[in-house]
C-alpha cells in the first residue's frame, strides 16, 4: 500500500468522528468511553475493555450550547457539550473529563444534569505539581478512577490488561513521534496536515488498528528517507491548548512553512512521552503525568512553560513560533502574555492568531500567516 491509501483510514476517521466506534461496537459488543483532552489516562479505559474516544472536534451546532453557557466561556467547552445536545456524540456510553480549568470543573455537572451518559466521572488535577504530595494525591486520583471503570465494566481491571494496554500505547506513541521525526526532516514526505491528521485519528480509531497502520506508515517513510529533496520549508513551531482547526496547517504550508513541534493537546503533548513499565502500574501513569509538556493548565514550577517553549523552539532551530490563540480560554488568556515576551527576549519571531472551535475565520487567519511567512522569510506566493 502506498502512503495516501494507509493515511485514509486517518482522515475518513476525523470526516465521520463516531463511526469506528459504532463499527467497533457491532463487531465487539463493547463500550465507549469518551474523555475531553487529554490528561485523562486512557490506557485505564482501553485496559477496562471499553474504546477511549478522544473528543478534540466535530461540526456542531454552537447555537445549541448558548442557553446553557455564558458567552466569554472558551469554545472547545461549548462544542462538546453542543456535539453532546445534537446526539453526535449518543454512540459513547460514558465520558471522563479532566478537572483541569475553571470550566471543566463545571462542565461534568452541568452535562449530568442536562445531557447525563450511563457513566460519568471526573479526574481531578493537583494543581501544585510542584508539591511533593502531588504523585500521591494523582495516584489515588488513579484509583479512584480505576475502581469506577472497573465498577462500570462490572469486573476488575487486569495487572496483564493495563500492562498490555500501556504497552500499546507506548508504541503507538514511539511510532507517532518517529513519524513526526522524518517529518520535521523531511517534510515533503509527509506534510504537516498528514501528521496532525495521524496523532488526531489516533485518538479516535481502534488503537490495535492504529498500531498496524503506524508501523506500515513509518516503514513507508523511511524507505523513502533520503531519496529527493528534503524541501526548504521555514520551521515553524506551534503553540496552544488545542490545534483547532486543522485547516490552518494547509494555509501554512500553502506559504512555505512546515510545523516541526508544539506543545497543543491533540498535538506533541498527547505523543509525547511514555509510561514506564514497572510493578506499580499506577504510580508509572501518575509518573508520566507530572512530567508531561507543561500547558496553560498545567505548569511545572521547574519546567515553566515559556521557557520550554523557548527551548524546543531553539533546539529545533525554529524561524518563528505560532500562538493559536483558543478564544476564551482563561489559563491560555494568562500565559499569552508572558510567552510572548519570552520569544522577543530570545530574538524569536511569534505571532498570536486567535481560533475558536466551530466559528474560526480562516480568511483572517490566512491573511495574519502570511504576513507573518514573509516576515520570517517563507515562499508566500501559495498563499494568495
């Protein structure tokens, strides 16, 4: 197979969120369990026997949700609960949502009340990740959470089926990142929609099927390593709670750039890092939690965000850094400010793009990337 035929499962699956599920659970008899991104530990849900369906998108009427939220609340919010209020999402039987901003931690509440699934929890993030108490408070948050997975699926979750199931993930992740490696080296193999397309399927599709795709397309990749020419695209890194929508990866191509990193929920930060394989399974996912990729809602005292930023924007010797501004998002609204300065002080070119979910001008947001592409010295001739 050749590489658009392996990457189509990927795309068909982001066109009709939903329908690997449903085809999953005629063929399995199983359940789905939804979570909003991303720092729910999924390999709990898949180790339960349940699918874990990663909500990051979907056509929504946006209308549906006004009655219920105020309009300054941050559209990512307001989609899943609008895609939840027009039955798109009526194929899960359960959904977790990570307690991570003020909005999430009313947002399980007031989905029970209007729109409740069969099962519903929380996971609840410390706060100060700094603390020394923070590994045992987010293992007892894995606990709890695996007691109420394990309450739902009316039987124990296995030591051999989450260590399965982490094994899984981790490959799945090892593939994902070595993709996105031949990218940022040769992105005219693969381009950035593509690869965003891979980690956003992969969060949605059957994660056994994920991993036979994964390694075809990698193996696809790398015997094509080396044969042409790499490209002159300028380096571009991302930054922002969620890459939303994906069409702004096409108009950055369109002008010459290619994404070579960032730190977006359904991005880097999902593929990042693994879970260590040891005894205490729940303290190896409560381990990978505290040090993932910091984010607006979770920064680590010492690994604050903008100077990661910084420093992944050097090491992979970026020409310029996007922030994908997500509309009322409160924890973005504070560190917006600070990344900024921090990129001006490291003599890094950076421009803040505002998106929103569902409502996301792209005519706009062309015209601003262009303009930033022949700043920083990109070919912007595809962009007009």
């Amino acid at each position: 197979m050749n590489l658009s035929e392996l990457t189509a499962p990927f795309e068909k699956a982001l066109t009709e969120p939903g329908e690997q599920v449903r085809q999953w659970k005629a063929k399995q008899g199983g359940r789905a369990v939804g979570f909003l991104m991303t720092d729910v530990p999924e390999e709990l849900i898949h180790a339960a026997g349940f699918f874990p369906y990663g909500i990051a998108g979907g056509n929504a009427e946006m209308e549906a949700a006004d009655a219920h939220l105020q309009p300054w609340i941050c559209s990512y919010a307001r989609n899943c609960l609008a895609l939840a209020l027009g039955g798109k999402l009526d194929f899960l039987d359960g959904l977790i949502v990570p307690q991570n901003c003020d909005t999430t931690r009313m947002f399980s509440d007031l989905l029970n009340h209007i729109r409740p699934f069969p099962y519903m929890d929380i996971f609840r993030m410390p706060r100060q990740v700094g603390r020394s108490s923070a590994g045992s408070y987010l293992i007892g948050e894995m606990e709890r959470l695996k007691y109420g997975l394990e309450q739902y699926a009316g039987k124990p979750i296995d030591h051999s089926d989450l260590r399965s199931s982490i094994a899984l993930y981790n490959r799945n992740r090892e593939l994902l990142r070595r993709i996105a490696d031949i990218h940022a080296q040769n992105p005219n193999l693969i381009s950035s929609r593509d690869l965003y397309t891979l980690i956003n399927g992969s969060m949605i599709m059957p994660r056994e099927e994920v991993g036979e795709l994964l390694t075809a397309i990698r193996e696809v990749l790398e015997g094509l390593t080396g044969s042409g020419n790499a490209g002159n695209q300028v380096r571009l890194l991302l930054s922002g709670t969620l890459l939303e929508p994906l069409e702004i990866l096409d108009l950055i191509d369109q002008c010459g750039g290619t994404v070579i990193g960032d730190d977006f929920q359904n991005g880097f930060r999902y593929i990042e890092s693994d879970v260590a394989i040891k005894d205490d399974l729940l303290d190896a996912l409560a381990e990978r939690q505290l040090n993932r990729i910091p984010s607006s809602a979770f920064d680590i005292e010492h690994r604050q965000r903008r100077y990661y930023l910084t420093e992944v924007a050097e090491d992979k010797n970026a020409s310029g850094v996007i922030f994908l501004h997500l509309g009322f998002c409160e924890p973005e609204n504070f560190d917006s400010y600070d990344n900024l300065q921090a990129m001006k002080r490291a003599g890094i070119p950076a421009i803040r793009i505002e998106t929103q979910f569902g409502r996301s001008t792209l005519g706009q947001i062309r015209t601003r990337i262009q303009a930033f592409m022949e700043m920083v010295g990109g070919d912007d001739s595809g962009c007009r």
